[in-house]
C-alpha cells in the first residue's frame, strides 16, 4: 500500500500538464504577411488574420473568417508589435503559410525584412516567400479568392506552379542560405491580380545578392532555368513553335513534356584567366501532342527531335543572357569558381565579372513516348 502511494505521489510530480498551452478560441493566427514601403521609410505591414468563430448555421462547429489588419513601424518587429496592441487576442505568426514583398520594396536589401523570421524561434521557417506585382496589400486585400481565404488561395497556387516546373521551391528557410552565398544568387515567384481579381503566378523575379532587379522571367523561361539549374522537377511541359513555314497555327507547334535525364555544369579557366561554363543536358521527351502528325516515320521522328533540341538551345540561350542581363548567377557558377578556382576568385569582384563570361548551352533530347497515335 505504502509502495502504491509514493509510487502516485511521484506520478503527481513528473506529471505537471501543460503550463504553457494556448487556447486556440484566445488565439489569432497570422497565415499571410506583407510588407510594403511606407511612409518616411517605414515599412507597411498586410496582415491576413484567421479568427475562429461559430458556424453561421447554429450548428456549433468551428469555423474561421480572415481579417486583413495593416500596421506600420520602423521595422518588421515594431510594425508587428503595433499590430499587437489591435489584436482581441494572442497573436500567433506560426502558421504563416506565405510572405509577399512589394515590388519597389524588394528592390532594396531584403535581408532587414528577414532578420526576425529567423531571429524569434516561434515564425515559421517553411511558409513560402513571394515578390508581389505592384504592393503587397493588393495581394492581400482579396480576403477571398475563388471561395478560398487569400492566404490559402495563394498557398495552392503556388504549390501548383512548383509541381509544373515554372517556379522553384523555395521557403524562408531555404533562401536563407543562398543570399548569403557571394557565388549564388536566387530567384523568387512573382505574384499578381488578373483582370478578374484572381491570384496567379506571373513569373520569376531575378535577384542579384539581396535586390530584386526588376527583371522577371516568363514561365517558360523560367522552368527553362530550373532545369538548366537542374533542379528537381516532377514534369516540365513546353508548346514549341517548330514548323514556322506552316500556314495553320495548330500545325506550327509540338506540346511535349520533358524530363532531366542527365545534367553536367562545367566550368573551364584558360591560361589567360578567362572564366567559361558549360551546361549540358540530356532530355526525355513525351510528345503529347502534334498536329501535324507522321510521327511513325522515322525520319519524321528524327526530325522533330532536331527542331526541338534546337528550340530548347535558343530558349536556353535567351534564359542565360537574361540572367546576365540580370546579374543574377542563378546558376551558381561563382560558387564553381570559388571551390575549383580559389586563387583566381579572390581576384575577382564576380558582381562585375559575371555578366561578361561565355555561358553555353548544349541540350540533347531523346523523345521516348510518341503516344498511342501512330
């Protein structure tokens, strides 16, 4: 009996609950975040709050509304604890699902705007990181899009466009390396309103170390890039204009899905300390569609798969002088020169140098799938 008691006594002390629990009904979750320019150099911070709340019906089950708050301050933190200060509740920044940068914002070092995400260890380091077309708030101030709240809304349509291959997966967390990376630079998702007041992803915003350059890549470019960078796609898909001389503009174009079969980055140095790279890249193709047909021949099919390699080449060309243009090494070929060439890369300033090295394109496709038409 007495074993029985101190046994429960000692049960009673491990055993101390949760001290630190939230109720979710005293909690506001923030789930999407933006900044913008502000006033005196202030920043403007879009808040899109998740409220819980009785279902409308009477049934008693949980719902949720969102409340877009603005708040400003001389920093992210200070705009967020002058939000605070307006909030009925405990305000939670741990589910933000996604951060949109305005466009004239993101131009200036965004690394200040950052700090704090990683600095306070409740943010959440796997919520996406956007570039808005025109403001932030814009982005925001849906509130509902297509029946979802903005926030989730803009989550899927981002997911959605990483699994087509026209931007790259990135976080808060995994650009975090990168800019502080001197021989690489990245690239973020570009977001902006249709005519109909529907999200939709516009292309890739080109960065040069913490700026935004104010270059953007379409969508083909930019799953182009993704692959050149050989970055992990689950399928690509292109519509190729490869028979110009055709009258019908149905029978110009081959739709195909592609895949990175092989990937090779090298970069050479000659005697007189020129820097070149070369990105080679071996291609599978489904042709899902060609109007033009005759794909059983297999002269025919040869033939294709010359004018799609060569369309892919001049794609590729325009994507690399893009990013020069840019000055955004989103290849990583600094980062190269940097392990292989440690000598010549302390001599360089790579901010001047990379937008005059050679950087050559060499793509082989095979085409592996014609369809059930033959």
């Amino acid at each position: 009996m007495k074993k029985t008691t101190i046994l429960l006594i000692m049960c009673l002390l491990i055993l101390t609950g949760c001290w630190d629990q939230d109720q979710l009904k005293e909690t506001r979750l923030a789930v999407g975040v933006g900044y913008d320019d502000y006033d005196n150099g202030e920043l403007f911070q879009t808040t899109d709050i998740r409220v819980p709340k009785l279902d409308s019906s009477g049934t008693g089950r949980p719902a949720v509304t969102s409340v877009i708050m603005h708040s400003t301050g001389a920093t992210p933190r200070q705009a967020r604890m002058n939000l605070e200060k307006e909030v009925a509740g405990n305000y939670a920044p741990n589910k933000v699902l996604v951060y949109i940068l305005g466009e004239e914002l993101a131009k200036k070092d965004i690394y200040p705007i950052l700090d704090v995400l990683y600095r306070y260890p409740r943010n959440s380091l796997s919520a996406k990181i956007v570039v808005a077309n025109g403001r932030a708030e814009d982005i925001l101030s849906l509130k509902v899009v297509e029946e979802k709240l903005v926030s989730d809304a803009l989550l899927k349509i981002i997911e959605s466009a990483e699994d087509d291959t026209f931007i790259p997966r990135i976080s808060i967390q995994s650009v975090c390396p990168i800019i502080f990376n001197e021989g690489q630079d990245f690239g973020l998702p570009k977001v902006g309103r249709s005519d109909n007041d529907a999200l939709k992803i516009t292309g890739l915003a080109l960065f040069n170390g913490k700026k935004y350059t104010g270059i953007d890549l379409g969508e083909d470019e930019a799953s182009i890039l993704l692959i050149l960078n050989n970055e992990e796609i689950k399928m690509a898909r292109f519509n190729l204009k490869v028979n110009p001389e055709e009258k019908r503009k149905i029978l110009q174009y081959v739709t195909v899905h592609v895949f990175t079969k092989r990937h090779d980055l090298k970069i050479k140095l000659s005697n007189n300390q020129q820097i070149s790279a070369e990105v080679k890249i071996k291609l599978k193709v489904h042709v899902a569609a060609y109007p033009k047909d005759n794909l059983s021949s297999k002269k025919e099919l040869q033939t294709l798969t010359k004018k799609i390699t060569e369309e892919f080449t001049r794609k590729a060309e325009h994507v690399i002088s893009e990013t020069q243009r840019a000055n955004c090494d989103y290849l990583g070929i600094g980062k190269h020169v940097q392990a292989y060439y440690p000598k010549t890369w302390a001599k360089l300033d790579w901010n001047q140098t990379y937008p005059t090295i050679k950087i050559t394109p060499k793509i082989q496709t095979q085409i592996i799938e014609t369809g059930i038409i033959k």
